[in-house]
C-alpha cells in the first residue's frame, strides 16, 4: 500500500509541475487537436501522427515539452479514428475498425451525437485506466527489470520482433516474420556496436553510423500511405450529427461494467510488445460480442459493441508504453515511433530509465486524456468540418511535412534518399501483405539484439548454456520457441488431433 | 506444407485476392533468396573467428561483428525457401506469368508509376537544389490537380511538369557546389506559375482552382518559417530563392523589432 501511496504522490508532483507551467497547454492542445485531426482524416493514422511529430519536435524542444506533444498526438490520434467510423463508414485509423461495426448504424439510427458522447467519454475512461495500470505495473516490472540482463534483453527483443510479427500478418505470419527480420537486418548497417566492425557501408561514409530513426519511420509510414491515398474516391456522405453529445451520467455509469472490462483489455494487449491499438479493439470486441447479453446486436448498432472496441483501442496507450519504459521494447506501432524521440533525445527506455520521466510520462497521460475529453465533447463540430477534407488535398502537404520533418532530424539530405528508398519498399511490402510495423520494430531493437547477443556470449565464453541456466532467459527462450512452433503446420496438425482425440 | 504459417485470425476477402497474393509471393520470394545470398556472401566479408587488426585481435567467433548478420540472413534465406514452397503449391508458380501473377491493371501503374516519379523528382532532384518553398508549392499544386478526379491525363501531365523541373535541376547542378545557382529556382517557379494558370485557364469554375495557390504557396511557407526560425533548425537549401530574402528580412528588419535591450 505504501507502495501505491508513494506512487501517487510522485504522480502529484509531476502533474503539479505541469499544471503550473502556461507553456504546457499550449502543446497539449496544440497537439491533442492535431492528433484527433489525423486521426479523423481517414489515411492518415496515430502512428503517422507521432512520426511526423516527431520529425518536428523530436529533438528540438526540451524532452518534458517534446514528450507532451508526441503523447498528446498518440491519445488524440487514437480517439480521432472513431469519427470518420461513426459518421462516414470509414475508419480514420485502423484501431477503430471495429468501432465502425456499430458506430455507423448507430449514426443512421439517428444516435450519432450519442454515440459519439459516450466514445468520447469511454476513450477517455479507457487511457486513463491504461495510464493507472502503466503507474503501478511499471514499477513492479522496473523492480523485475534489474534481473534482466544481456540473454533476457536478446531473448525479449527477439520475441517482441516475432509476436508482433505473428500478430500484425494479415496475410501469412512467415511474412510478418520475413518483415521483421528484414528491419534486423537494416539495424546491422553501419558501425557494429562492440567492435567499430564496418557493416554494409559499401564505401559510404553516410552508411557508417547507421540508417537513422526518424527517415526510417517517415518513409515505412508516411510515404506508403501517401502513394495510396493519392487515388480518387467518391467522398462518402458524412452523416448529419443527431442528438446531444455531451452523455448522460446514466448511460455513462449502465455502461461502466463494459468500459472497465475493455480497458483492462486494451491495456493487456497493449502491454504486449509490437502489438497495437487495432488488435486491441478487435480483442475486446470480441470479448464483448461473447459474454455481452446484447451480443446479438453487436453489428447492427450496439452501443455496447462500440465501447467495447473504443475503451480499449485508447487503453491500449498506457499498456503499451509499458514495455516501452520498462524494457525499451515499444508495444505498439506509434510506441516505436515515440522510442525513435526518446533516442535521438538520447534518453534509452528500459530498466535505467529516470523514474522521473516515467512519472511525468503518466501525468501528461492524464492531461492529455483530459484535453481529448474536452475537446471530444465541445468542438466536436470543427473535426466533422475536418473530415469533409478530400485525402488529395491533405496528403500532399503531409509529404512536405514529411520531408522537411525528416531533414530537420539529422540535417541531410542522404536521410531524404534513405526516406524515400524505404517508402518505396514499405509500398510494395504494404502491396504484398507484409505488415510493416515488426520492420520498424526490427529496425529500432536490432542493435539492441545485436549487442545484447553478442555480449552474453562474450561474458560466457561462448558458453550456449547461458540462454537455459538464468530462470529469466529460459523462460524468454520457451516463450520464443513455442511461437514459432506454434505456427508450424506439424504442430498446429498435432494439436488438432489431439483436439479431436479428447472431443 | 501448403498451409503453412497461416494467419492466426484474419482471412483475406477473396480467394482471387489470394491467388494474386500467392504468385506476387513467388516473385517475391525469388528477390529474397537473391537477396539473402548476396547479403550472405558480403558478409563473409567481416571477419568470424577473429582477425588482426593493426595488431589488435578481432575478437572470437561469439563476439563477431559477422555473427548476427549471418544468423538474420541465414534465417531470411530459411523463410524465403518456405514462402517459395508455399507459393509454388498455392499455384502461384503457374500464374506468376501472367496478369494475375503481376497483378497490376494498367491504371494501377500508371497511377503508382506517375506519383513515384513525382515524388522521386520532388525529393532527389528539387529538394537539395531548389528553393524549398518553390519546389514544394510545385509539388503540392502537382498532386492535387494531377490526382483529384482520376484523370489519367492530368496524372501524366503533373508528373511530367515535376519530372522535367527535377530532372533539369539534377542535371544542371549535379555537385553539391552548384546547389546554391538560382537557374533550377527559376525554371521550378516558371513551371509551378505555369501549371497554376493552366489549372485557371481549364477550370475557371472550380472552387479547387482558387484553392489549390493558396495551399501551396501557405503551407510550405509556413513550415519552412516555424521549422528555421521556431525550432531553428536547418532546413533544405537555406539560399533558395524565396528563403533567402525571407531570412535575411527576418535577421535584419523583423528580429531586431523583439530583440532590442
């Protein structure tokens, strides 16, 4: 209890200090309005909006500064998706494709304003249960953390590149995991971290320190979503916004069962490493849709259904900035997209992280969440305006944002040429099915596997035996073993019989 | 072997779509062995079990900069295999021949073709050499009118219009030394005006057309200003054009209005 106490209270004072700070709110809103922008727009995404961000005020702003700008983007960028679901059919970002199964009905029904109300509030509800769980579970597993060494490190990145891998596949995992590899692979350009060993540099003196974060990010992101979004399509009609928005304490609290429940997953899955807001929704959809006693309706416009994906695609934010800060293993697309500020401001999440920065990280959670709340119920009007914008209008000057976001970062324009070769791969990759966020992923742990690899075998000689005799990487190495076996059709086949055997 | 590695929960929507996948995969597949093996081969490159270097030993094979890398490609090249297999029993060896198997309709290409050229130009060409507020006006002027409406033609026109602005200006100043000549600035600030008042001319009526000037002269602008005087950061081609009076009107006439003790 102590425990908790002395949590809170550090809490306290590092959202005092930001209460007190006038400079605070103008990122906070600035930002949270630019995240629910993005994220209304459909074709561009929460992730986009952190990575632009990023480009911009990355490492050009004090850390505490930068740090609400990019959270406030994420939080808003997240709730900002369920507009375009409830009103057009469409889902502003692909964590609140399941928000649309009951959003758009209910918007027909003449329940938009309703609808929107209660997402609002239960997105609201939801990032602030991810962000309790992120204050206290993240202390436990700091504790934790300091029996993690180089063999847990190596074992842990592997599995957070293969679950997400396995998770984010739309079509095959194998390609999930083929994507991910290839972002390993890009991690071991330039100057290998233990012995100044040149790597693929074929004579490039750019090549040497490595392919930087944020064109890396720009291009897997932004450019693909550019180069698809530049096609013509019959603007949908967005639906006229019937009722009252702000909701009633009634329904609000009828529904408090089915908000706590989602956030409790949202924020589980978001703890997750590599796996995002999307499957977080679809998740607690699915949960909601089986032991929901409306769980029929679920489709034809259940207020139900839509919390149940709302609360814990917004959860998800605090569960995954959980691995993030405790282990420097981002738990979702936009989480790797926010560890690529943490590095180029030179601060390395994981077990030496400043407490402090985990504190104020929390605190900023909060008046974000609270910022989206407000401004999810009152001005809800200028982001349906937003939505009438034709994606042919704004994605262009998303590409300029983009070049000059990612110029600005390390000041060159070989960043630009590296933006751009990885945007036309992360196109056709995008083209193929292969997902895209394990590359990133792959790209931002590689030289974290690479090192921590290395150098567990450097202090053991050699020695194999050190991924089985530590109780931590024995049990990171079943885990990493048992997902790959787990996909494998002689397994799945055994596994079946044996099914059918006790059946 | 056919079913393996399917995903967990997720279908695609039709088994058409699945048959273009599977013979992309084939062709896929056969640029990741490739791939894999020169990558593998360059790896022998670095040394594995330790070499000296200038006197200093290298390290042993667990402590090679080689080992992770052959591990990555190894592994790389273990998947292709298996996408390869999966791939040839989902028949997609048999259709990667043919259209399905390339899976592009002609408007498709034209549209990526087109907007990669646009965007291959904008950012190799203009960006380094060309005033940033120029290059980027040309660009967004380009990508609206090319790509609202999915003309065809007014793809090929904006691509081409990009295409020659960024071709001339990678042509005439290659080297870095000239990136600073004003030449390309006024053939990109001819062509963007150019294209503005054909869009004008063609379409008087549209709302777009009227908007279209505003967006690309504003947005830019803006961003170039908050990026280099904001943030102070450095941005693409400081002695453009437009920037560079902007800059020196900024420092010299505006900045000591505020700065003044």
């Amino acid at each position: 209890m102590d425990f908790v106490i002395s949590q809170l209270a550090g809490f306290g004072g590092a959202m005092a200090s930001l209460v007190v700070d006038p400079l605070t709110y103008v990122y906070l809103i600035t930002s949270v309005f630019l995240g629910i922008t993005f994220g209304a727009l459909p074709g561009l995404t929460a992730t986009l909006a952190v990575t632009i961000l990023t480009g911009f005020f990355g490492n050009k702003i004090p850390l505490d500064y930068s740090l609400i700008a990019l959270l406030g983007a994420y939080v808003g960028a997240i709730y900002g998706g369920s507009y375009p679901s409830i009103l057009l059919n469409i889902p502003g970002t692909a964590a609140s494709a399941a928000t649309a199964m009951d959003g758009y009905p209910l918007a027909k029904a003449g329940r938009g304003g309703e609808a929107l109300g209660m997402t609002t509030t239960a997105s609201f509800i939801g990032t602030i249960i991810g962000t309790f769980a992120l204050l206290i579970f993240v202390w436990v597993l700091l504790l934790i953390s300091k029996n993690i060494a180089s063999p847990e490190k190596a074992l842990l990145a592997l599995f957070g590149i293969l679950l997400s891998g396995t998770l984010m596949s739309e079509d095959l995992v194998i390609k999930g995991w083929i994507a991910g590899i290839i972002g390993l692979a890009m991690a071991m350009v330039g100057m290998d971290p233990l012995l100044s060993e040149p790597r693929y540099t074929f004579g490039w003196s750019y090549m040497l320190s490595g392919f930087q974060v944020v064109p890396v990010l720009m291009g897997a992101f932004a450019i693909p979503q550019i180069i698809e979004g530049m096609r013509h399509i019959e603007a949908g009609k967005v639906l006229s916004l019937q009722g009252r928005i702000v909701p009633n304490f009634a329904t609000v609290r009828r529904y408090l069962p089915t908000i706590g429940r989602s956030g409790v997953i949202g924020t589980g899955v978001g703890a997750l490493p590599g796996v995002g807001e999307d499957v977080a929704g679809w998740v607690s959809y699915g949960v909601g849709k089986t032991v929901s006693k409306e769980g029929d309706q679920f489709g034809k416009g259940s207020l139900e259904g839509l919390l149940s994906s709302e609360t814990a695609n917004n959860a998800c934010i605090g569960g995954a900035l959980i691995p993030l800060l405790v282990l420097g293993i981002p738990g979702s697309p936009p989480a790797a997209a926010l560890m690529g500020a943490f590095k180029i401001n030179n601060v390395i999440p994981g077990p030496t992280i400043d407490p402090a920065i985990i504190l104020r990280v929390v605190a900023i959670l909060v008046l974000a969440s609270l910022t989206m709340f407000i401004m999810g119920l009152f001005t809800a009007k200028i982001f349906i305006k937003i939505l009438r914008i034709p994606q042919t209008v704004f994605l262009p000057v998303v590409m300029v944002l983009t070049t000059i976001g990612s110029f600005s970062v390390g000041g060159g324009i070989n960043d630009l040429y590296l933006m751009l070769g990885v945007g036309f791969v992360a196109y056709f990759m995008n083209l193929m099915r292969y997902p895209i966020a394990p590359l990133v992923i792959g790209v931002i742990l590689g030289s974290l596997f690479d090192e921590t690899l290395r150098r567990s075998l450097f202090l053991s000689d050699g020695d194999l035996s050190v991924f089985v005799s530590r109780p931590g990487a024995a049990i990171l190495l079943a885990l990493n073993i048992a997902l790959i076996l787990s996909q494998l059709p002689i397994t799945k086949r055994g596994l079946a019989k044996l099914k059918r055997k006790r059946a | 072997m056919g079913a393996l590695f399917p995903s967990g929960d997720k279908t695609l929507d039709q088994p058409e779509e699945t048959a273009i996948l599977r013979a992309r995969d084939f062709w896929t597949s056969l640029v990741l062995i490739v791939l894999s093996l020169f990558f593998l081969w360059e790896t022998t490159s670095i040394p594995l079990f330790g070499e000296n270097r200038a006197g200093v030993s290298g390290g042993d094979w667990y402590n090679s900069a080689a080992l992770v890398p052959f591990g990555l490609f190894g592994g790389l090249f273990l998947l292709a295999i298996g996408l390869l297999v999966i791939s040839i029993r989902a028949g997609g060896a048999a259709r990667a021949m043919s259209s399905v198997g390339l899976g592009w309709d002609g408007s498709e290409a034209l549209r990526f073709g087109t907007i990669g050229m646009t965007i291959a130009a904008y950012v190799i060409g203009l960006v380094p050499r060309v005033d940033f507020i120029i290059c980027s006006g040309l660009l967004i002027t380009a990508l609206i009118y090319g790509y609202r409406g999915g003309h065809a033609q007014r793809m090929i026109l904006t691509a081409v219009v990009v295409g020659v602005a960024g071709l001339y200006a990678f042509v005439a100043n290659l080297p870095q030394s000239d990136w600073k000549l004003h030449d390309d600035d006024w053939i990109t600030l001819i062509l963007w005006i150019a294209l503005t008042a054909f869009i004008f001319v063609r379409h008087p009526r549209d709302r777009m057309s009227r908007v279209i000037p505003v967006i690309a002269l504003v947005a830019p602008a803006i961003l170039v200003c908050a990026m280099a005087f904001g943030f102070r950061q450095n941005v693409p081609n400081r002695g453009g054009l437009f920037f560079k009076t902007i800059e020196y009107h900024y420092y010299v006439s505006l900045k000591p209005l505020w700065s003044q003790k």
